[in-house]
C-alpha cells in the first residue's frame, strides 16, 4: 500500500487508526487525500469520530451484584434456545 493511492476499502480499515492519530505522516496524507475526494468515506470517518467520542463519554461503572446475578439468570439457557 505505500506510495499507492488509497480506495474505499482501505479507508474502512484504516479508519480507526485514523481517528485515533496512530497513522505516519504520509500515511494521514492519502487517507485524508482520498477522503477528500469521496464524499462517502468522509461520511464513514466523520460516523467513526463520533462514535469513538461517544464511546470516549461513556462512564466505565461496574454491574451492581444484582443487576449481574439477574443478567446472569436471564441468560443462563441463552446458548440453549
């Protein structure tokens, strides 16, 4: 992929790193170059960057015990059905 130019696909798995700034120079350069020009990945990055903001937003609190024991039970035959 160096030195080519970046398609759809690509950017689907790039995208991530992307919006997490864990991409080289010229890699950014292209995925920004192709998304430049194609108003439907634009929309896919701009989609990702506000579900990572969302997800970024989202208290990591712990299951009470008796929210887990009654997961727990409402899901014990799950795999069964």
């Amino acid at each position: 992929m160096p030195g080519t130019m970046l398609v759809c696909r690509d950017v689907t798995e790039l995208v991530t790193d992307f919006v997490e700034g864990r991409m080289s120079f010229w890699d950014r350069a292209r995925f920004q170059l192709h998304i430049g020009m194609c108003r439907h990945c634009r929309e896919y990055v701009r989609q990702m960057r506000k579900t990572s903001q969302l997800f970024g937003e989202t208290p990591n609190e712990p299951l009470s015990p008796d929210v887990e024991a009654e997961m727990l039970r409402r899901f014990k035959d799950w795999k069964s059905s």
